[in-house]
DNA sequence: CCTATATATACTCAAAGTGAGTATATCAAG
DNA sequence: CTTGATATACTCACTTTGAGTATATATAGG
C-alpha cells in the first residue's frame, strides 16, 4: 500500500496536460430553501438597483477553497454560516455546471473560467441577521409552477401560444415530420398537453425547454439566436430572471426537492418540532405546488411510522383543535426511511 | 438585458477571493458499464505491474478544459470517444467530489488539487480497440453486492465480524450507548442484520460504511486511523482496491444506476437491438445483483408498453424458442417513460 | 413416434396499496 | 343549541403486486 499509487501512461499523459491551462475556480451556490407562511422561499442576495437593468437576483454563493475545506460540503456550510448565520439542516449536493454564464460569448473573460456546483439546503431557520439577503418567494422566478389555486393563467395565456410558435417555427427550418415532432413533444410532456398529466417533478425540464425556445430573459441575456424574438408576440417576462445560470440551479433544486420529499422523509427539516398534520400536509403542498387527499395524507403518514403523537393540542382557531405531532427520527434507523410518496388530489373538492 | 449583470458587494468580495489561490483542475472520470455473458462490466484502465503494490485499477479519466468544450458532458464524450472508441449512449453526471484522494496528508501536492466530477455511462459496444483498457466485472470491486446465488459468503465471513468488532470498539472510545447505537444502525441498514432487508441501492452507503470502518485498503493508503489494524483479525481484502476515489465513484454508479432502472427506461441502453425478455431479465438481474420473478417481470414490461414484438423467434437451445422483442422508444414521448419497478424475487424459485 | 426435459408464456388468486368518498367528533361564534 | 369550520375515523371499489399453477413448444434420446 503505497501513499502514491503508480500511474499508467494514459493517466500520467492527462495529468500532465492538466497542469496547463485547465485551472478553473468552483464556485458554490446555494439553493437555500424554507417554507414559512404556506410559500416554498429560496434566500437570494440583493441585487443592486442603482445598476442598470434594474439588476437580477442572485443565490448566495462563494468559492471552494480546496486548501482550507476538506470537501465541497464543508466549504459551502461554512461561509453559508459565515455570510447568513443560517443553521442548515440537510445539505444535497445537485449538480455541476460546466457553463455558468451558459457562455454568452461576449461576456467570458479567458483565464477565469468558473465551474458552478449546486446545493439544495434546507433551513427551517428565519434567521433575521441575514447581512442583507431576503427569502423570496421560490414561485416568482417560476410562476407556472405553482397549481395550487388551478392551472396558472400564465400556461395558456403566455407560455403555450409562445411554444406552439416555436413549434411551428421549427417546421419551416427543418419541415421533416420527426423533428417537429420532437420540439411537440418535448412541450407536451413538459406542460401536461393533450392527455399528458402535469408532473410537479419536471420543473427544471420545464425550464430547460424554455430557456432553448428562448423565452427566458436568461437566454437573451447569454445572446441565443432568436431568443425572446417570436414574431407577432409581444413576450412577457416568464418568472422573474437571476444571474448567471441561477434560475436553472433553483429549477434543479425545486426537481430534486419535489422528488426527494416522497421517498425520503426530508420534508421535516423545514418544520417546527412540533406541528399538527395539516401544517405538515400545508407545507408539502406548498413544496409540490399541488394539493393532496387530506384523509389519505393521514393514513400515510401515521402508517408509515414518520411522527408520534405529543398529546399537546394546537389551539388554532376555526374548528376542532388539531393534535400536534413530533417527527419520529427512530424511523431512520429502523429501516430504509420513507418519504411522503403522495399523488396529487384529482378532485378539487379536498383540500 | 445586459450582458454583464451588476454585482452586489457581497459578490463582487467573493469573486475577488476567487481569483487569489482557489484555482483547482477538474478531472472527469467515467464509470462506463457494459453488460455481456450476465455480468455488469466497466472500463477500467490497465495498471502499472512494474511498480510496487501491483498498481490499482483506475477508472479512464481526463480533464476538463473549459476553453475547449462547452460543457462537462461534452468534454467528456470527447475524450472517452479519442481514448476507447467507445460509442456512449446514456450518459449522466454522478457527484462532484472536492477529496478525490480523500487527502491522504503525504501525497496532497499543494498547487494542483483536483475536483473529481463522477459520470455513469451505459453503453453496449464491445468495440475491440479499447487502447489497452479492458472490461472488468464490477463485482470484483464488490464482491458483496452480488446476491444472484444468495448472500455472497464474504458477508458473514469477514464483513460482519469485523463491522461487529468496529461497532464493539467504539462502545469501547465513547461508552455512551447513543453513539454506540449508530454504529450497529449503520450496519444494521447497510447489510440487512437483525430483520432489515438487503436493498440493491445501497451500493454507495456500503462502501462508504467500509471506508469509514477502515476495512477497505483505499482507506488504509490514505492514512485513516485504524484502517486494517482491527485487534485479532487478519484482514482479507475487501474487494478490489481502484486508485484514488474511484470505487467510490463506482459504488455510486452502481447505485445509481441500480435505482434509476426501476423508474426510467435505461436497460434498453444495454440491450442489443433485438432480445428475449429472458435476456432484458438477466441483464436486469445482473445489475441489481438480485433475482426477479420471471412471470412477473413480463407482465411489467408488456403492460408498461415499454416493447414491442418483432414477430422473429430466437433459436436458443433448451426449450420452447422465445420471441424477440425491440425496445419501443416512442414510450418516451407517450408518457414520463417508466423503468422496471420491479421487487426482488423472494422464494428462491423462480430464477 | 413417444417421452423426458427444458424453457416460454398465459392465467389465477390472495393480499396489500391507493384514490376518493362518507360519517362522525369537537371546537368557536352567534 | 344551532351553524360553520375543521379534525379524525372509517368505508369501499379498484389497482397493483407477489407468488403460484397451468399450458405451450421446442430438443434429445429411446
């Protein structure tokens, strides 16, 4: 066993090639998320007004600095503490952007290139020493994600026509029936068209569709051909725009998020110790954008084995007093611990 | 609409930081996995016999030059198709680890830490001009992970002993009966003691479990306390050992992988054009190391319209010829593309 | 040709899980 | 003490799932 194993041929050839000019700077974002008041919020950075165009929201983020942090988790905690004194309690590592700025060619400084890797944390935390930063409600970057109250307006109002047209558009460059079908396809299964049902966990999907069709001020910013230039359509903004490819890391987050929440019991960690079913019911609903069965939300969670009762009553006003419930951590080490996995309510009639 | 959004103050700080010494390389590294003859296969590049230690299996990797390549996935379908000739049909970012060497304290070079980003590749290709690199079992690397002819003996044989012996020392360092408990939790969940059940997806959290033990000799190279020096026992090798943090990069492809199968359609990627659904079980079963029940599992694939019939039969030798299938990869734009949900098969009867 | 053997495929059935509803309990306000 | 609101319990049809039995069609050997 040595300390340093030997290396093939191969490897020395590519670590000798990577001590050239391969060097980049990781940077680190947060998607920091809490639910207060029924609403899902992220926690964003200010943007600076006196700027022109009116300048964009950011996600906390600061650099990985490999000599002080042993690993990529330990450095984001560690200035999210320092910057927010938030307390996280879960941390998800999402994914590793290669293309930050998504290369608006104009705009990339040669020498310092950043690679961004995305983090889902979840805080319960309201924390008002926040240096400056803001929660934010996460479904005003995302308005179409958000079906509690019905279907959002902004779907058949603005977003469909707009994708219909860049539908179409693609059937006058490449008239081949297959590659039309693609980009049709691509907005059914994303936006729930024609019989397709509308799934919460498609979020980023959805994003990604309409950062390629150019709807997003995102990908007019980065200078993508046609973007936000549809002919006879006059394009609202979809969702208030953030910096560098913030958007698409909080679209990751939202996925992730809305997925984990049904196989992991994550949804804890964004609640008080103490709650009654309905706040917790509340909550997810608030996460999904989506209401559930309250009768069998119940039954789930209770037979599931995720909370215990407290005996304490909640003395909200209104009707029967709700009993308050405490999540049971034993069920972690009790087996393979599962989440929420819920379908959404059909009928609109439970709330 | 500017190309160069305004900073904040906080950001501009940050950014400043950056350019100071927080430079790192990326290095990408793939997990490309095969299936022939029933077994899960990956790339490995050959080691070096001449130096000591008999050199580790490495996984290919190569750097990411971000002047070069748009994005990490295209920088690495680049050098994975220059390096093996390899054609990769899925591809999908793993995890980003910020201590690839898990800092063995010797052996950290200061100046050129690198960033490892995992990807998983599937690929069905046997393209013979792989420049030296070779297909390798995976359970090699994990000898306990295969369960397709019952619980592999190595479990009861060395890993349960010495997990119970690890378990046991920290009563012994922190007598306190909590931290004790999360000890025998963790293997407990991990290998399916006292009731709990195995569970295919836990790859990764075993590996992990034996790194963190020190029962596996990437453990021990990289200097953590107590690795391999457990009282009384004369510790077998775990498994094969791969350079840097590559089995735990395998391990984390293999559970990927192993649940991901379950709810999108990715087998089909392993799968030659045409097949019987005896040959898309066993391959199934070869990755999840696990068998399934044969009737049952026909059932799934038919009634998820996940294949079609091709009409032609296959001429296996042995009994009634079975039908050919193709994989119908118009369920991709039917419907959110289901996988194999499918259970491991319980009575050892069915194979 | 007949039979043993091996595999493929179809069908059955009980148990568990799921979606959606009805019924009842318990509070506050008027 | 009725109304309105919410909490909680229970019901029921329907689907899914785990596991088994039954039948079909090939090869090999007498």
């Amino acid at each position: 066993m040595t300390a340093n194993p030997p290396k093939t041929s191969v490897q020395s050839a590519a670590e000798a090639a990577m001590r050239a000019d391969k060097a980049v700077v990781i940077g680190l974002n947060a998607a920091i998320v809490t639910v207060s008041d029924n609403e899902p919020k992220i926690l964003i950075v200010p943007h600076d007004e006196a700027e022109d165009s009116g300048g964009w929201d950011a996600l906390p983020f600061g650099p990985f600095n490999p000599m002080q942090h042993r690993t990529l988790e330990i450095g984001l905690r560690s200035w999210v503490q320092e910057q927010t004194h938030l307390e996280l309690g879960y941390v998800e590592q999402l994914y590793t952007f290669g293309d930050r700025g998504r290369h608006s060619l104009e705009a990339d400084t040669p020498g310092e290139h950043v690679v961004s890797v995305g983090y889902l944390a979840l805080t319960r935390g309201h924390d008002e020493d926040l240096q400056g930063a803001s929660w934010s409600d996460w479904y005003r970057h995302f308005p179409w994600e958000d079906w509690r109250d019905g279907k959002p307006a902004i779907i058949d109002q603005a977003i469909l026509p707009l994708l219909r047209e860049w539908v179409s558009r693609q059937a006058e460059a490449t008239p081949d029936e297959l590659s039309r079908g693609k980009r049709r396809d691509r907005m059914r299964l994303c936006f729930g068209v024609d019989g397709v049902q509308w799934d919460d966990e498609k979020a980023l999907e959805r994003y990604e569709l309409l950062y390629s069709a150019g709807l997003v001020q995102e990908a007019a910013r980065d200078g993508r051909p046609n973007a936000l230039a549809l002919a006879g359509h006059n394009v609202p903004p979809l969702g208030r725009p953030m910096q560098f490819d913030h958007r698409r890391i909080l679209a990751t987050a939202m996925s992730r998020l809305r997925a984990k929440i049904k196989y992991r019991p994550v949804a804890f960690e964004l609640m008080p110790p103490a709650f009654t079913l309905y706040e917790l019911q509340k909550t997810v609903e608030a996460l999904l954008g989506l209401h559930v069965h309250k009768q069998n939300f119940r039954r789930l969670v209770e037979n599931a084995g995720l909370v215990e009762r407290t005996g304490r009553m909640s003395t909200r006003t209104g009707g029967r007093p709700a009993e308050q419930f405490r999540f049971r951590r034993e069920v972690l080490n009790e087996r393979p611990a599962p989440g929420l996995r819920l379908a959404p309510s059909r009928s609109r009639a439970n709330s």
